[in-house]
C-alpha cells in the first residue's frame, strides 16, 4: 500500500484565495444587500467607493485585469436600466433646462483648465485631458479626446488617476455640502451634475441625497456628456496635432448608454405594458451602480497613486474646487435655478 503524499499549501496561494473570497463576499454583498434592505441605499454608495479603495490600497485588487475591464460595461448598464425608471418627457425637460449651463460650464472649465495647466508647465496633453475630464463627464471623456489628441498612454493614465481621484473626494464631499447649505433636491441634482466629474459618482451622490435628486442629476449630466461630440470635434479641428503635410481627420465618439439610457425612458413612457419590468430594472441597476462603485474604487492602487506628480493633481483640484464652488454659490443664491 503507498503512502498518500502531502503537498502543504504554498502560503502565498493561501492568502490569495482568502484575498479573492473576501473581495468576492465584498462585491456581492454591495450588489444584493440594497436589492433586499432599500434603506442602505441612501449610504451605500459613498461606502462602497471608500472600501473599494481601501481593500485595493491596503491589500490590493486580486482582479484587477477583469475589473478594469468590467467597470465600463457595467456602468453603461447601470445607467440604461436607471432609464427604465424614468419619463422621457420630464428627462428632456430637465436636460433642456440645464443646457444653457452646461454650455457655460464646459466653455468655462476649458478656458480655465488650459490656462491654468500652461501656468503650471502641464504638458499639452496631460492638461487637455484633465480639463476635457473635468469639464465634461470624466473617464469617458478622457477616453473619447485620447485618441483625438494622439496622446501617450501615460498621459492617460495621470489624467485617469486625477479625476477618478476627485469623484472619490466627491461621493462623501457634495451629499454632506448639500445637506449643510440645506438644498433641495433639485437643487443637489443639478450641482452634482455640473460639479462632478463622472457620471458613477454623479449618480452615486444623487442616489444618496435622494429620488428627485438621482432624477435630476442623472438627466443633466447624460445632457452634459453630450458635449463629448462637439469638444472632440474641435480638439480634432483646432488641437490635435498634425505631421507636416498630414490633413486633420474629424474625429468624435458618443457614449452607447446616452442613446440606451434615452430608448429604455421612451419604452416606459410611451409602452405602458413594460412599467411593471422596467420598476424591477431601476431598482436592480441602483444596485448594480453600487457594486460598480465598489469596483471602481478597487481599480485604484498604489502604483496609480504614485505615478500621480503633484501638478497634475494641483491643476485637477484646483480646476474643480474652483468650478465646483462657482455652481454651488450660483445655485444657492438661485442664479441658476
């Protein structure tokens, strides 16, 4: 009879394995728990991004290849099944009221930006990034004027990392402003809209301050990511740079869950039968935008925190501060209303 050999467990693959499952009971636990207990959405998103972090900081992401790849996805997702909640008419009405801001917003925060990152010896790429990303919607931003400015995939990576960064800042910073100015939730709906950078952390700080604020976040800031189209277009025409004799392509992208988002409002309120589905699809892609929440702030590690500098960082948070508390004084004191 042979012995039966035992290999003891490398303790490496060990504390991997114990890494994976909590990460996992993490991931499902902020996708299923607000779907059963509805009171913890109101904190959940703001928890979810902090642990995200934390977990990724602290112990690091053991699926960093498949998140990254997932957060774009899932996020577009979220935002389409939010779509089911909503109606088309108050959605236009609430991005064509906004309109005239966003315009002013955008125009504003790339003045500035660019000005502001030639002070600081930004490089042109690195500085048009931050301030398009800033001005317009964030990471899908940015991932739209990259390819039209040609710039290098480290330019991308900071400018990714300083505005990611501040949606993190913004999760916990704009409900406990907005709660401290005692704003309604109209009110919060739009700053976060014109403040915040991404559209997950928009939605995830509107859903924490409340329904009418979700609302009305939501549809101004899929307005304002419209803007994506005309400002790439310009960076094409006017920016990008050209090799001698080289013509200059017209170049542009529209985020796919703008047009979903729009489709998925138009069913419920033009088809009455798909009410009853599309009540079950907000409330499951709510929950959805929470675990995508975590996610995202998992992505961000270590080695995107060091590779940082501090002047693309000081640009960003200069450049937000600064449009941030334009809005939220022109709000408060019933400028834009």
């Amino acid at each position: 009879m042979e012995a039966e050999i035992i290999v003891p467990q490398d303790p490496a693959e060990k504390l991997n394995r114990l890494r994976q499952g909590v990460f996992l009971a993490l991931a499902a636990a902020f996708l299923l728990l607000p779907l059963f207990c509805p009171p913890l959405r109101n904190h959940a998103p703001g928890i979810a991004v902090i642990c995200g972090v934390i977990f990724s900081v602290a112990w690091g992401n053991p699926f960093e290849a498949i998140t990254t790849r997932l957060t774009s996805p899932l996020l577009g997702a979220a935002i389409v099944g939010m779509g089911f909640g909503m109606n088309l008419n108050q959605v236009l009405r609430a991005g064509a009221q906004g309109i005239v801001y966003t315009c002013a917003g955008i125009a504003l925060g790339l003045g500035l930006g660019v000005w502001l990152g030639k002070k600081i010896g930004l490089p042109k790429h690195t500085l048009y990034l931050i301030s398009v990303g800033t001005s317009i919607c964030g990471g899908s931003a940015i991932a739209a004027a990259a390819p039209v400015l040609k710039a290098k995939a480290h330019d991308i990576a900071i400018a990714s990392a300083v505005v990611f960064t501040l949606n993190a800042v913004a999760l916990l910073v704009f409900p406990a402003v907005g709660h401290a100015l005692r704003m309604s939730q109209y009110q919060f709906g739009c700053w976060s809209a014109l403040g915040i950078h991404d559209t997950s952390s928009v939605v995830g700080a509107a859903m924490s301050y409340g329904q009418e604020a979700l609302e009305v976040g939501t549809t101004v800031k899929l307005a304002r990511a419209l803007w994506i189209i005309p400002v790439t277009l310009f960076l094409s025409m006017f920016v990008a740079d050209t090799a001698p004799g080289e013509k200059r392509k017209i170049q542009f992208r529209v985020p796919w869950f703008i047009p979903g988002f729009l489709i998925a409002s138009a069913l419920v309120t033009w088809v009455p039968a798909t009410a009853e589905a599309g009540r079950f699809l907000k409330e499951f892609s709510t929950c959805l935008m929470i675990l995508t929440l975590f996610l995202i702030g998992a992505n961000l590690n270590r080695a995107k925190l060091r590779e940082l500098g501090l002047r693309p960082v000081i640009h960003g948070v200069v450049l937000w501060i600064i449009l941030a508390g334009i809005w939220c004084a022109a709000i408060h004191f019933g400028i834009v209303r």
